[in-house]
C-alpha cells in the first residue's frame, strides 16, 4: 500500500463532500440522498437514504478527474512529492478548499497525528508555492439538489443505481404530484388543438404512455417520478408532432372519421 493512502483517501473524502458521496473504509463509494416530500398541503419533510454507486475505488479517482492506477504507479519521495502531484493532477482542489483544511475543518482531532501532520504540510506546500489552483465553484452543487443528483446519475449512470433513486422517489412523493406532471388537463394546455376533440385526445395520452413506457403502463409512475415536468411537456409535444400521426392508434381514429362521414352521406 502507498503510505500516502491514508491521506489521499482523506482528501478524496473532502473534495467528494460537496457532491454528497463519500468512500467506505471497504472502498465503496455511496451518495447521501435527501429527499424531501409532503405529508400535508402545510408541511414538508425531508428524508436521508444511503445509494450505493460502485464498489470500484477508481469511479471516485475518476469522478474527480484523476486516475487510479497512475497514481498507484506513483514513487513520491516527500509529501510534497506527493502534493504536487494532486494539486496538478485534480481541478476541484481550490483556494477555498486549501483554506478549509488549514482551518482544520473536518479533519478528525484526536489519535491521527501523523494525517495531521501530513495535511499541515501539504497546506504549507501549496501556499508557500504560490501554486495557482482552480476557481471551481462548488456553490450551485450544494444548493440545488436536482443538479446534484443529475451530475451524481449522469456518472454513475447503470441500471442499478437508477433504481435505488426511483424506488426512494415512488415511496415518499404522492399520486398528486404525479398528476401535476400529466394528466388529461396538462395535455390539453399544452396541445391547445387537442381541446376540441376528447376522444382524439385520450386516445393521444394512452398513446403516449404506451410509448413512454415502452408498451408498459404500469411503468408510467416510475417514468412521472424520474422527469421533470417541463422535460415531460417537451416529450409530449414532440411525440404529438412527429410519432403520434404515425400511430397505429391514430391511424385507426382517422379511418373511423371516414367511415362515419361515408355513413351520413
């Protein structure tokens, strides 16, 4: 083992605070997920799960734009060896950051002194340097939750980690909120054309389930629950002027139109 291990895991553990993910003493790396829901028209809570992301301790090297088995590869002499190598090697290492951890800042106070003395140093190295660091702004990451979990989802991005996050999303938010993102009502405000002919669009909106949810509609909650609304909006539209007049379904109506003015002829 790199005796710098312990205060790079340290360090990588810091930068990842931000984002909400951290590294398990058994190199799992997990997202700290709040999610807030109602439980009245009044009130909101907020609930804290665990997502677990990897279990490949390189996906938080890269995450952070670096590499781990270069870094494995690595014989630093000192610690400033070391420091220099990261500073240069990863962009989320900032002035603000450096200046945290010289105020001590979650470093732990008691039985490691060696880390300690290891993170002084480093410090020292990057401001006696004059080393010129990145100005990464991490504000918009810590305020708004929706970017975090997009940029966390966009990297972790598998079949598994996907699920635990609409599972956690399906058992707290309400049928209400769903419906606010579709629903008969919303169509027709966005599909003005629609208003004149119920029976064209229902036809449409169980069209357009079918297509979101892959012939699946018992799906549809879950594909409500991982959508934004406008981004619901956009499909739907799109799908109204470019794949629904292709429909079997709509294909169907129109031949049913013709028929019945056949009829009254």
């Amino acid at each position: 083992m790199n005796k710098y291990d312990q205060i790079m895991f340290f360090l990588l553990n810091r930068l990842l605070q931000p984002f909400c993910i951290s590294i398990k003493k058994n190199e799992e790396i997990v997202f700290l997920y709040k999610i807030q829901y109602d439980i009245s028209k009044t009130k909101r809570m907020s609930s804290a799960h665990v997502i677990q992301l990897s279990k490949n301790i390189n996906d938080a090297f890269t995450f952070l734009k670096m590499n781990y088995e270069d870094y494995k590869k690595q014989e630093f002499k000192n610690i400033f060896d070391f420091s220099n190598y990261l500073v240069y090697k990863c962009p989320y290492i900032t002035k603000q950051f450096i200046l945290s951890l010289e105020k001590g800042l979650g470093v732990p106070k008691e039985g490691h002194e060696e880390l300690i003395n290891q993170l002084n140093k480093f410090v020292k190295y990057v401001k006696l340097g004059h080393i010129i660091l990145n100005e990464f702004n991490f504000v918009p990451i810590i305020m708004y939750a929706n970017l975090k979990e997009s940029i966390i989802r966009n990297f972790f991005n598998s079949p598994e980690v996907n699920k635990q996050f609409v599972d956690l999303k399906l058992q707290h938010l309400k049928d209400v909120e769903l419906q606010d993102k579709f629903s008969g009502k919303n169509v027709v405000n966005w599909i003005h054309s629609l208003k004149s002919d119920p029976e064209l669009c229902g036809i449409f909106t169980d069209s357009f389930v079918n297509y979101a949810t892959a012939r699946s509609p018992e799906k549809f909650p879950r594909y409500l629950i991982d959508h934004d609304k406008n981004i619901i909006k956009k499909e739907v539209i799109t799908f109204y002027n470019h794949m629904f007049p292709k429909t079997e379904a709509y294909l169907d109506y129109k031949l049913s139109l013709t028929e019945k003015e056949e009829v009254i002829i």
